[in-house]
C-alpha cells in the first residue's frame, strides 16, 4: 500500500517491538526506510528481534528496554518523546494499539482495561488509536504478517479505529465466560502464568 522508502529519513519509535504485532510493525516500518526504535521489558528478545530485522530489511533497528507499561509506560515515553520534538521543531505521528473491552470493560480484566481506557483517552485528543481483536499468533503465525501490513497506513489517520473482526457488537465483556473455570482450573493457570518469565 506504501510505497519503498516511504520513511525513509525517519524514525520510528516502537513499544513493545519485540515481538507481536509490535515486532510485525517494526518490520514493516523498517522495509519503508524507516530507522526504527523497539522497546519493552526483555531486553534479550529485543536485540535478537533487532538483529532479525536489520539483517532482513537492511536498516538499522536499535533496542531498548522500559518498565511499568501500559498507562504510566505509555504517558511518560509519549511526553518525553514529545518535548524532544518540539525542541527540534519536528513533527510525528504516534500510534496506540488499547482493546474492544477498554471501552466495554469485562471481568478478570479491570486494571488492563482501566489502563487501557486511560490510553485512549490520552490518546484521543492527538493521536489515532487501533482497538485489535485477539491475535492467536502462536497458532496462526501468518496472521501477524497480514495485520500488519494494513496497521501502518493507519499511522496517517487522526481516529479510533476498530479492527476487532466484529467482537464488540458480539461479545463485549468478552473475559466474562471466565466465571465457568473452576477453582483446580484458576489453580493450574495461575501456576502456569507465574511460571512464564516476565511474570
């Protein structure tokens, strides 16, 4: 949809860029001549995220690490970024990607979807935000690469944009079906989620 080198000149700053959609982006930013940015909590995943993409696109990716994300993560690297800018009198466009439920809300989620909301509305008065469905990347990897090939060109657009496949109308509260786990079940999953790293 873009043309080659569309960014170039530019530089493109990405939370959460290891990988994901964020990794998705950065790729596809970098392929458009951009000099990209990635950062998140691991820094290790970064740099092997950073070396795949340099290597792949022949455009330099550097990494860096942040905490406390979401809401605060969000604020603080969107102000900081932004009194740069108007320092070096030079424009940017920022992208948010929140959720169906920071809008609808849902159970088993309230502090991501009151973070999330939080973003939204820092957001809106500036920036586009893409409110995306469930990604399931580790069964249908292709999936990240097809999303992410339509997600930059939203970068020139000034809006909410709901990209959610129709789950809002569908199914807002979309954690409720939660209720139906039984305790030996919330006890094997809270065991399995300590256990991953990041946790």
């Amino acid at each position: 949809m873009l043309l080659p080198g569309t960014y170039k000149d530019n530089v493109a700053f990405i939370t959460g860029g290891g990988t994901g959609l964020g990794k998705g982006m950065t790729t596809t930013l970098s392929a458009l001549g951009a000099e990209c940015v990635i950062a998140s909590r691991k820094l290790d995943v970064l740099k092997k995220t950073a070396e795949e993409i340099t290597a792949q696109t022949g455009n330099k990716v550097h990494a860096v690490t942040i905490t406390d994300i979401v809401l605060n993560g969000t604020a603080f690297v969107t102000l900081e970024l932004g009194k740069r800018l108007i320092l070096a009198e030079k424009g940017a466009a920022f992208l948010a990607i929140t959720t169906v439920y920071a809008e609808t809300g849902s159970g088993f989620v309230v502090p991501s979807a009151a973070a999330k909301s939080g973003v939204e509305t820092l957001c809106t008065t500036r920036f586009p935000v893409l409110n995306q469905l469930s990604i399931e990347s580790r069964l249908v990897p292709e999936l990240i690469e097809q999303l992410t090939s339509h997600l930059v060109p939203i970068l020139f657009y000034l809006q909410i944009i709901r990209m959610d496949g129709g789950e809002y109308v569908s199914m807002a509260g979309e954690f409720n079906d939660l209720r139906r786990v039984t305790k030996e079940q919330w006890a094997m999953m809270e065991t399995l989620i300590r256990g991953t790293k990041g946790s």
